[in-house]
C-alpha cells in the first residue's frame, strides 16, 4: 500500500490524481481531522503529530507514504528523513509534496512565482529555499491564507465570503510582485476553490495544483526506485482512516476525493 497522510481532509485532492494515474497501487489514506489545523501550530508539534502519523501508516504495512499536506512536509519531512527513519525504518520511505511542486514549477519555465500556502509554509520559506536550489534568479513572493482552510473545511467553498477571502488574498500576493506568471496552490485544501481563484486571477497566469504534479513525479520516482516499487500491494485496496468523526468525514470527503468514502476511525498515538 501507498500510505498517504494529511492533517485532515485536503491530503484527498492530491491522493485522488495519484490513483487516477496508478490506479493498481493499494492506497491508504489518514486524516489526523482531530488536530487539523496544522498550519497554525508550531513546528515542534507538527513534527510530533507527523511521526504519529508515519509510526501508524508503516507499522499498518506501507513500504512508502506521501506526506500531502505542505505544512508537515514543510516543517517535519526533512527530520523524519534525515534523523527518524534512519534509526527506526531504515527501510521505509517517507516523500513530501514541496519539493516536486518546486521542480514543477521551475520546469514550467515559471520566472515569477506567487506561493498560496498557510501560515506555518509561509514561515518555513520552505518553498523559497526549494525554488531557489533549482534555480536562484526566479522571483518569488508568498502570502499566508489563514482562512481559506477554515472555509472550505466548513463547507462553505460555494458561498461569497469564499470568493471575497480569495480575493482579498490574491490582491495582497499581486501588491507583492507587478506581474507573477505562476501562481503555486501550495495547500492540499486550495483545488477545491479553483474557481473562485479562476475568477480572480489575470489572464495569462498559470495556476498549478499539487495533485497531477505529484502523481507525475510519484510515476517517475517508483520508476527510480523499482526495488521500493515491487513492495507495494496490488490488490485494489482503498483505505480510509480518520482521527475524528467518520460520518463527519464520510460527508465531506466527496469534496474532496469525488466519491463516496466510508473511513473508519483511529487513534494516533499520544493524541488526546
Ligand atoms: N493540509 C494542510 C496543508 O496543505 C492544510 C490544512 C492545515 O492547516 O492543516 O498545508
């Protein structure tokens, strides 16, 4: 099984194009919905809730997980690759969504990029330093939108006050930068307003998303990796796991994934 994990519903946009482009994997997705969201919380915690996280998806039988959520691939990814799996999964493998969005977009040709992201990506600059490692002369501003997660996790994506916080927030990325030629969605909740966003941005700039630009480079990294490829389960398995109610999100995953998910409830370590 693939694990993919998520600080609650978003991780669902990105693990849906990847099935979409290797339907014969098992996957296996957790929604730590109970402690969602990350994006405001320090990156100590986010580092301790992700290791939950990483210790439940692999003691659970994935070989490989897709941190999909930006803020802990943002905060806690590196530390779980460089410190944690060594010294207890030596041969397990744990990938983030930054650093394939950040070659995305550079090989996009993108010269002057606008980050969308929460608070907790804005600070790490995470995405800045990626960028910047591919290419250093590409421009990038960022703006933080605290409240576009709230909105869309209430449900609310179709109501004006969606449409009037994503263009309060797209006016403040423009003030940074006269003209952006890529705008990165660099927040698993951030597809599921891309019409409101549509309608906000100038013609000509280019909008991409995580989840298509993560399954590509899913694709082309099992292709690099084939002895880690041969140990994932092909028995068209679709897991879905919740920290918090699962009628809750049963409900509203469709909005996310496009189809209807029964989850069954778990409890992360050390979660209260
Ligand atoms: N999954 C988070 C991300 O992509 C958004 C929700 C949260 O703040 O936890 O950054």
């Amino acid at each position: 099984m693939i694990g993919f994990f998520d600080s609650g519903f978003g991780g669902l946009t990105v693990m849906k194009s990847v099935v979409e482009r290797l339907p014969s994997y098992d996957y296996y997705y957790l929604g730590d919905n109970a402690r969602v969201p990350y994006g405001t919380r320090s990156a100590r915690l986010v580092y301790e809730f992700t290791r939950q996280a990483v210790d439940y998806l692999f003691r659970e039988g994935c070989p490989v997980i897709v941190i999909a959520c930006n803020t802990a691939s943002a905060s806690a990814l590196r530390r779980i690759q460089q410190e944690y799996l060594p010294r207890v999964w030596p041969k397990r493998r744990v990938l983030g969504v930054v650093r394939p969005s950040a070659e995305a977009v550079v090989e996009r040709g993108g010269r002057s990029v606008g980050i969308l992201a929460t608070e907790g990506v804005v600070t790490s600059n995470a995405y800045i330093t990626e960028i910047h490692k591919l290419d250093p002369s590409v421009h990038v501003v960022q703006q933080a939108c605290p409240l576009l997660v709230p909105i869309v996790e209430a449900g609310e994506h179709d109501r004006p006050v969606a449409d009037a916080a994503v263009a309060a927030y797209l006016e403040s990325l423009f003030e940074q930068a006269d003209r952006l030629d890529t705008i990165l969605l660099a927040c698993t909740h951030y597809p599921v307003l891309k019409s409101q966003l549509e309608r906000h941005v100038p013609p000509g700039v280019e909008i991409v998303e995580q989840g298509p630009v993560v399954a590509e480079k899913l694709e082309d990294y099992f292709k690099r990796h084939p002895r880690l490829e041969n140990m994932i389960s092909r028995k068209g398995k679709r897991i879905f796991r919740t920290t918090d109610s699962c009628d809750r999100f049963d409900r509203l995953a469709g909005m996310f994934y496009g189809e209807f998910i029964s989850s069954e409830l778990v409890r992360l370590e050390g979660a209260s």
